[in-house]
C-alpha cells in the first residue's frame, strides 16, 4: 500500500482542440441515427429499437456539449485576455 507521502501530484490536464471534437462526435451521433432510422423497423421487431434512440439521445447531448464547451472556451480566452492586460 502506498504511503500518502508517495504519491505523486497530478499532471496538468492537456488542452485540445474541444469543440471540434465534441461537433465531431455529435455529428457522428447524428449519421448514426439517421443510417439507422430507415431499419427501425427490423430494429424494433428484433428488440433493439434503443440502438435508434441511443444515437438521437447521444446526438442531443452532443448539442448540449457544444453551448457547454464554445461557452467554456470563451471564458478561458477572455480569463487570459484580462490575465494579458495586467501584466
């Protein structure tokens, strides 16, 4: 067992391209629920027809994830613009 004196601190977190990513993903989530919509009938008679939903759901999330992350990294940009003008 490791001693609390042991560990170690944690690491930065890496900053990427975000919104990109979380647009990426929601757009993906979008296809996959349109390529599925004309099967849902096979969807549902064999019992899968939350496969269908699942995407529409993950694509409605992802729409919630882009206001989340456009409104986060506009904060951090402007956190760095007043940081700027103190300098």
């Amino acid at each position: 067992m490791w001693k609390k004196s042991e560990l170690r601190e944690a690491p930065a977190p890496l900053e990427g391209p975000v919104v990109g990513t979380v647009i990426g993903g929601t757009i993906i989530w979008f296809v996959l629920f349109l390529g599925q919509l004309p099967f849902y009938g096979w969807y549902a008679d064999h019992g899968h027809a939350w496969w269908v939903w699942s995407c529409l759901a993950g694509g409605g999330l992802g729409l919630v994830g882009i206001w989340y992350v456009r409104r986060r990294d506009a904060a951090i940009k402007r956190a760095a613009a007043a940081a700027d003008t103190e300098s």
